[in-house]
C-alpha cells in the first residue's frame, strides 16, 4: 500500500510543487532565521508529499479509463487501484491543507485556495480543465501557487506580480510539453487536450513560445533570472533538431527543472547574504 501510494505520487515530480515553496521563501526572507520560519517550513512539508498525493490521487482516480490505452502507467507511473484506503489517504493529503492554511498569514491564503480549486477542478467535474484545449495548459499555473503563498507567507505581502506570470507561463510550458507524449493515447481515448489539438511539431512551437514569454516576464524582474529561463526554449529547439524521442526527452525534465529551481534559488539566498 505504501509503495502503491509512493508510485501515486509521482516522487520524480515531488520537487515540482515544493521547489516552488524553496523559490518563494528564499525571495522573500530577510533574515536568515526566517528561511527556516513555522509557515515556511509547514508549506515545504505540505508540498512535497501530501500536496503530491492528492494532485495525482484525483487526477489518477478521475482518468482510469483514460490510462487504460497508456502505456507510461505500466511503467514509470502507476495505475490507480480505488479502494476506501486509497480514497481515503488521498482525500485526507487535500484536507491538510486546512490546518496548513490556518496557521498561515492570511496573504497566503488566497494563493493556497486558488491551488486547491485548480489542483481539483483540472481532473475532475464540473470544469475538469484537462479536457479543454488551452485551458488544460493555463490551469496548470497551479504549480507556481505554492511558490507564491510561501513568499507571501514571509513576507507578509503579496508577491510581484511580473514573477507570478513567469511563473505560470513557465508551467504551461512545462504542463504542455509532458502531453506530448500522451498525444496518441488520448486520442485513442477521446480526449481532446492542447497537445492533441496541435499536434506534435506544433506543440513544440506552443511550448517554446510560453516559455520564450516566462523568461521576458522574468527578465523584466531581473535580467538574470530571465537569462536562466531561456534555458527552456534552447533545450525544445534542440530536442526538435536532434529528432530526439519526446518519451525519453520528458524525463529529462525532472533534472532539468531540479538544476533551473536550485539555480534561482541559490540567487535569492546569495542575496540575502550578500545584501
């Protein structure tokens, strides 16, 4: 059961949730002490399993049929079983966030609200955004929500909001892109996604486009922070030159992501040591 619940949660992607709480904090924080703050360390907690299970535990229950034509379940992901237990750890991940949001300032309950509904609503009915092409990408900002409650958890105001559009134009890149892979089987399944409605090559050029956008958004807060993200839209340019195959290229991403977050957060933390 454990194991099961470690394969739901998609641990290669834990850092897609929590890496944006470590961004949040380092930017925000103004001393040392308040890197390792109640809210900050609670929302790291929150987000680096619990959040995950339930994301991938209502996404998963809400596409079993779906996954049952794709072949990624039978390998690197799993799939979902039902069952009281299950159900019942899932729907219990997405309840902590109650007692986490409480003991939160309240500038930051807005951001977490808003990954709650999204987190739910892009799986499952009435909105199930995943369904609707373009909605199923922009929905997806939810990735950059616990970055921006983790820095308005300390410091006590709401963060830029150039660095939010970054953020969430960021995560439309990545959310689009990891459908590509899932082109045929959705079409197999009747589902009709962003990816499935560009269709490969295009979607490639979708990607780099939201991505070439995140870094100017970023640029615009800092240059050096935009000069990290186009990063994004040269390493796409080169998976489509090279043909490399999209199935292996998306597991590429978890890294890449991993070097991306620690490289900007290494930025917040140098400048707060370095005035």
């Amino acid at each position: 059961m454990l194991r099961y619940l470690l394969v739901l949660s998609r641990p290669r992607f834990w850092l897609y949730l929590a890496g944006p709480v470590l961004v949040g904090v380092a930017y925000a924080a103004d001393s040392l002490p308040d890197l390792f703050s109640p809210p900050a360390l609670a929302l790291f907690a929150y987000f680096l399993v619990p959040a995950n299970v339930f994301l991938y535990g209502v996404n998963d229950a809400f596409d079993r049929e779906i996954d049952e034509a794709n072949p990624k379940k039978d390998q690197k992901e799993a799939r979902y079983r039902g069952g009281a237990a299950v159900h019942a750890v899932v729907a219990a991940s997405g309840v902590l966030l109650v007692p986490v949001a409480a003991a939160a300032p309240r500038v930051a309950v807005p951001w977490l609200a808003a990954w709650a509904l999204l987190a739910v609503e892009y799986s499952a009915p009435p909105l199930r955004f995943k369904t609707t092409p373009l909605l199923d990408s922009v929905s997806n900002g939810l990735y950059v929500l616990p970055g921006a409650a983790a820095y308005a958890a300390v410091a006590g105001r709401h963060p830029p909001l150039l660095a939010v559009a970054g953020g969430w134009l960021w995560a439309m890149g990545m959310h689009t892109f990891s459908a590509i892979p899932d082109i045929e089987p959705d079409r197999e399944a009747g589902v009709t996604t962003t990816a499935t409605a560009l269709g490969e090559r295009r979607t490639y050029a979708y990607c780099a486009a939201c991505w070439l956008a995140a870094a100017a958004a970023f640029g615009l807060v800092d240059w050096r922070l935009g000069t990290v993200l186009l990063a994004y839209p040269l390493l796409v340019a080169g998976i489509v030159r090279s043909d490399v195959d999209v199935d292996r290229a998306y597991w590429w991403y978890p890294a890449v992501n991993t070097a991306v977050g620690a490289l900007i957060t290494l930025g917040g933390l140098w400048r707060l040591t370095n005035g």
